[in-house]
C-alpha cells in the first residue's frame, strides 16, 4: 500500500516510536510514551490497530493510553 492511499492507517511499532520521539524533541516536549509502545496498565501495544498510527504518533503529544486510558503522565 502507498503512503496517505487507501482506508486504513498504517501501524508500525518502530516508525511510530521514532515519530513521536523527534515530535517531543521538535517541540521542547517531556516524552510520556512507553519506549515500546506497551502500555504499563493494560499491556497492550500503543502503536498498532485500534491505537496511534505513523501519522497521528508524529503530530500529537501522546500522554495516554488509547486502550485503557492509563495516563502516562502519573
């Protein structure tokens, strides 16, 4: 599939991870985000389906959980 074509966005754990590191460096931002994506209340991954994609991860400041909504700011 072609980047930004068809109906699903697309999820990849490592991509994800560097795009929300450098958003938070680019914008002077703590990074709340576990380093691999697994949240520490529910232990699900925050970078695959059902939760941030590539483009989502490398333009929003995420402080949460998109499972369980564990705040990873506590």
């Amino acid at each position: 599939m072609v980047r930004g074509v068809g109906l699903t966005p697309e999820f990849d754990v490592a991509i994800s991870t560097q795009r929300q590191t450098l958003y938070c460096e680019q914008k002077g931002l703590p990074l709340f985000a576990p380093s691999r994506g697994v949240c520490w209340r529910c232990g699900k991954n925050i970078y695959t389906a059902g939760g941030y994609n590539i483009d989502r991860a490398g333009e929003t400041h995420i402080t949460y959980c998109p499972f369980c909504n564990g705040s990873f700011t506590d």
